[in-house]
C-alpha cells in the first residue's frame, strides 16, 4: 500500500497554527498511555470510557494494540469485521502525537466499516485547561475518502513537507499561510461551496500536524474526508 498522501489544514479556532501547544499523556478505559494531542473543536466522546468501547492505541514508534494487547493490521481488520457493534458505536483510535500519520493511516483503513461505525481520533484537552476539573473523552470524527459522497464538491487542503517549522499549506492549489487557512475556507463555504474538506498530507510528517489541521477544519463548520492510501 502506498502512502504517498496529502491532507488538508485548518488554523485552530484562533487562526493560528501552535506546533508549541505540549500533547498531553492520556489514556481512557485502562490500556496504552500516550501523549494525545490538544484539540479546541473536539466533541465530547464519554462513551469511550466504558468497558465495551473499541479502542486502538498507536504508539509513538507505530505499535498496535487493540485493548491492552498488540495486533496486526491483518488481525485488526478481521476483529473489526467480526464485532458486533451496536448502533451508535463508533472506534476509537489513540495515536500518540509524535506517529507518523502513516501509520495512523494504515490503522483507519483496518478499522474502516463502510461507513456503518464512525471512525474517531481521540485527543486531549487543551494545555490551558485546569488540572483538577475531569472531562469526558474528546475526539473527531473523521472518514477516509472512498466515503465521499456522490454529487458534491470539496475543497482540497494540502499539507506538504518543507525546511521550515511548519509544512506547507495548499487550498486548491493555492499557497497560503497558516493564519489564512481558516478565514480562506470560511470564504469558500460563504460563496456556496460544500461544507465538505478532502485533507491531503504528506504520510511521513507526525500525526500531531494531522490532528491540528482536522481540528481547524472542525472550527470552520468542515466535515473532514481524508485521501485514501495511495490516491
């Protein structure tokens, strides 16, 4: 399988890009701590607390594990497809921040249903927030693209490697800024364009740059599509 991908961006809800906001160390139901990364436009996701919730953890060298025990890819597709989940389920997979978005990946495509159980990327609540206050899981939903669907037009954010700091940042083939990303998308949804954002990154760049841009297309109103493997 070829990950030679890309993935579109959004600045977070201030507009701006925060490389420098630290991940926090989680872990929900008893399993794989690692270091989440803060989100502002995460929903909350109490669910994935209980004792039944689905959950994949991805460590920061790129080990899997279903619960507290590693899997294959393989094996992890054929006990996605032999769950029995219940209406309203969702998986939940816990990448720690520093994985490359290809591993990640490779992850959402073994845990893809068609689009019958939602695919969540959980995260941590944001640095600032008080320590002593207990918050329920957060995520965002996301969904590989083959979902698109039929008869609407997306708007196309790229994320490509470069020497600086922060990758570059493509809507349409347009270089943009960080600081414009989400006041640009924002434009293009008031001119009638679909509330839809097809994300393309590159696959080597860590799964915290992924994560900040979903979260920015999130505070946007953008339903996120991320390309397939090897499209």
């Amino acid at each position: 399988m070829k990950y030679g991908i890309a993935v579109c961006l959004i600045a977070l809800t201030s507009g701006i890009y925060a490389p420098s906001i630290a991940a926090q160390a989680a872990a929900m139901q008893p399993g794989i701590s690692v270091e989440l990364v803060p989100t502002h436009n995460a929903s909350p996701r109490p669910e994935a607390d209980s004792d039944d919730a689905f959950i994949v953890t991805v460590t920061a060298k790129g080990s899997v594990y279903l619960g507290v025990n590693s899997i294959t890819l393989a094996e992890l597709t054929e006990k996605t497809r032999s769950t029995p989940f219940r209406r309203g389920h969702a998986l939940y997979i816990k990448a720690d921040a520093r994985t490359p978005y290809a591993t990640v990946l490779g992850v959402l495509e073994a845990t893809r249903t068609g689009g019958l159980i939602v695919q969540v990327l959980l995260t941590a609540q944001p640095a600032s927030q008080a320590s002593d206050i207990i918050a329920p899981p957060q995520g965002l939903e996301v969904s590989l693209g083959s979902a698109f669907p039929a008869g609407t037009v997306a708007t196309v954010v790229q994320l490509l490697p470069s020497v600086e700091e922060r990758p570059l940042v493509k809507i349409n083939n347009d270089q943009i800024s960080w600081s414009e990303l989400a006041s640009t998308l924002r434009r293009h949804f008031r001119k009638g364009d679909d509330q839809l954002v097809l994300l393309r990154a590159d696959a080597r760049l860590p799964f915290s740059d992924i994560v900040y841009a979903i979260d920015s297309c999130r505070a946007a109103g953008a339903k996120v599509y991320l390309a397939d493997p090897g499209l």
